[in-house]
C-alpha cells in the first residue's frame, strides 16, 4: 500500500444520526453525519417538510447565524443594524444575526454600504468569516494552484488543508468563486467544531472506560502460571523495536458508550474513533488489532473492515475470519501531530436481526507502531445493533 503522511492534523469524528431526521440524506455518508451533528448542536436544521435540502445554496444571512451559533455566541433579540448595512431591514428574522456578527468582527459589508443577505457565499467569503468566527490560525501552508499570493483571502486558504474542509473537491483547487451548498457548509463546520472539541478534550484529559479485560482460559493443569492475556487473541503482530517517540492515545468523550442501530448491507458504519497524538519523532503505525465482543453478534455480521483518517482510508479491507481483527496500515505521523483515526466497516446483506457487537482495543501491544503507546487502555467503540 502507497505510503501514508499526515503531516496535518485528520481530524473526522462522527455522531448519531437517526436516518428520520433527515429522510433525503444517507445516514452513514459524510454529509449525514454533519448534518446529524450540526442539528444535535442547533446550528442547521432541515426544512418544513423534513428534508436537509444539502444542493440547496446558503446565502450571507443564513451563514452569519450559522456561524455564531456554531461558536455558541449569545443572540438577543435587542441586537439591531441601526443603520450599520442600509439593506438589513429592521425586524428582518436576520436582522441580530448580521448585526451580533459584525460586532464581532466576522462579517464585513461591501463598499456601498450594503450587506446583501440573500446573496450567496462563495468559497473565498466563507473562509474568511470561518476563521474569523472560530479565531483559527490564519496563513497556514496549501499547494493550491488556484489561489494568487496576493488575493485577499490567501491568509485564510490554508485551513481547508489542516481541516479538510471540503474533501469532495479536487485537492489542488480551492475555487474561491464556488458557491457553497448546503452539504458543503455542514461538512466544514462540522469538521472545524468537532476537531476544537477534541484539542479540548485531549487538553482536559479522559477518563478510562469501564470495559471488561478479555477473559483467560484456564490452563491444565490448574495450577500451571496463568498465560500472557494476549495469548488468546494472538494475531502474530511484528515486534517493532521502540525508540523515545510517544504516540498518546485518547477517545472523543460523546463517543463513549454509544449505541447505534443499523440496517443489514449499510455500507459505511464507524465501529470507533480514536485520536493519536504524537510527541518526540515521527511514529510509523504498521498495524492495529481490535477485539469484537458481543454475545449476540457474530463477526459474520461485517463484510469487511479498515481504517480511515480525515475522510481517506489507511488500510485495505479486511474481511474478518474470527472475533480477532488485525488491520495492517503503512501511516506516518510527523512529531508532535494530532490525527483522528477511525475503525469502519460495511454490514453484511445477511446479518442477523438482534445481533449486537462492539470492538475493543484492549492493550497498547495492539498498536504495532515504532513509539510507545499511552493511555486509559482499554478503548471500546460504538456498540452496533443490527435492525
């Protein structure tokens, strides 16, 4: 498998999504998941008759009150324009947005005066009030060919690489003239949001989950010493000698103890989300073990699984043949890096109603990496019941 670097921070965590929340979005696609948490987070919600309506376009009104509930910023119904943009109209349902939004500095007006809410953002317009909304670092590296050093948006470009913002584009375009669609500004905030989230959380620490240690066989005879816990999974991992790399391993808190309820042949399902966060040289991850447990699932349930970070797999499909799984993956993290990295899997046409299961990393040796793994092990992920 080609190589893998992620010299920039992947981040992709997910939510539940209930596929009823929005019947004209796919529930395990990307977009789903963006619109399921931006909706949890009262940021975007459908329309009258249910639907997200992602194609639709989103105008500088509608973002200006996306962006500052996004950022949780306090909207009273007394913020007015008093004359501030000469089209913001008073009692204009926007009329706050635009008004609290501009006195935080992330919206400007155009050189007649007015604001123009029903226009629609393009690409180069939503960066800028992005970064301004979320105080992200500006003049951030990118390779795009479309992009003028002067144009006065280039300080604002680089985080569409450090977030991957928008990765149904061409990796060498940004388009700054592109409208944006629905979907679009769903998937960046939603990518934006949850990776702040999880610097938060890695800086506040996690607690260690309660999951039980993998059960040992007894031995014959009884009395013989009690055998490396490993044993019973034995997957014939590499012993990787270890240099003073550290590579910590923590888990997105909403993520603990969460259960969803899946259809057989659902082709995308997130089995568990895990951040790496590296310190002292490059890590070199060569392979990941995990355990499934359940006793009303079977590993049939699973077509195959593998691994993605930030929207792009890492690893081949692995089509289980027991409980075991073991996920070979040729990943380079550069020191002192924050990725997310993600266990998926695609459900079986023939797997069985009521069946449950849940995937489990339960010691650092499940990492085959060069650096020496840390954290609150063991790690359980999202418990899938099948419908």
């Amino acid at each position: 498998m080609k190589k893998i670097l992620l010299a920039f921070v992947c981040l992709l965590i997910t939510t539940p999504l209930s596929a009823r929340d929005f019947p004209d979005v796919a529930e395990a696609s990307r977009q789903g998941r963006a619109a399921g948490f931006l909706k949890a987070q009262n940021v975007m919600h459908g329309r009258p008759d249910g639907r997200f309506d992602g194609a639709a376009p989103v105008n500088r009104a509608e973002l200006a009150k996306m962006l500052l509930l996004g950022k949780k910023l306090d909207v009273s119904d007394e913020k007015k324009n008093n004359g501030r943009f000469s089209d913001v109209t008073t009692d204009a349902w926007y009329e706050k947005f635009v008004a609290r939004a501009a006195e935080e500095n992330i919206l400007d007006g155009y050189d007649d005066g007015t604001f123009r809410p029903g226009k629609t953002v393009n690409t180069a317009e939503f960066l800028k009030m992005l970064v301004r909304t979320f105080d992200l670092e500006e003049n951030l590296p990118h390779d795009f060919d479309d992009v003028a050093e002067d144009s006065w948006y280039e300080p604002f470009v680089g985080v569409v690489k450090t977030y991957d913002l928008f990765p149904d584009r061409e990796s060498e375009k940004l388009l700054p003239a592109a409208l944006l669609t629905r979907n679009e500004v769903a998937v960046a905030l939603w990518k934006v949001m949850t990776a702040l989230q999880t610097a938060e959380d890695d800086e506040s620490g996690e607690e260690a989950e309660d999951l039980p240690a993998p059960e040992q066989e007894e031995t014959t005879p009884p009395t013989t010493p009690a055998t490396d816990p490993l044993s019973q999974f034995s997957s014939g991992s590499r012993v990787v000698p270890k240099d003073d790399s550290v590579l910590k391993v923590t888990q997105p808190s909403e993520k603990k103890r969460r259960q969803t309820t899946v259809d057989p042949g659902t082709a995308e399902v997130v089995l568990m989300p895990l951040h790496f966060t590296t310190e002292g040289g490059t890590v070199e991850i060569e392979e990941m073990q995990f355990q499934r447990l359940g006793p009303s699932g079977v590993f049939e349930d699973f077509d195959a699984l593998w691994l993605e970070a930030g929207g792009q797999k890492i690893s081949e499909e692995i089509i289980p043949d027991s409980d075991t799984i073991v996920i070979p993956t040729t990943l380079t993290l550069m020191r002192n890096n924050r990725a997310q990295i993600e266990l998926l899997a695609r459900i079986s046409e023939q797997a069985v109603s009521g069946g449950s299961s849940r995937m489990v990393l339960f010691f650092p040796d499940w990492i085959t990496t060069n650096a020496r793994p840390q954290g609150f092990f063991p790690f359980g992920g999202t418990d899938v019941r099948i419908r």
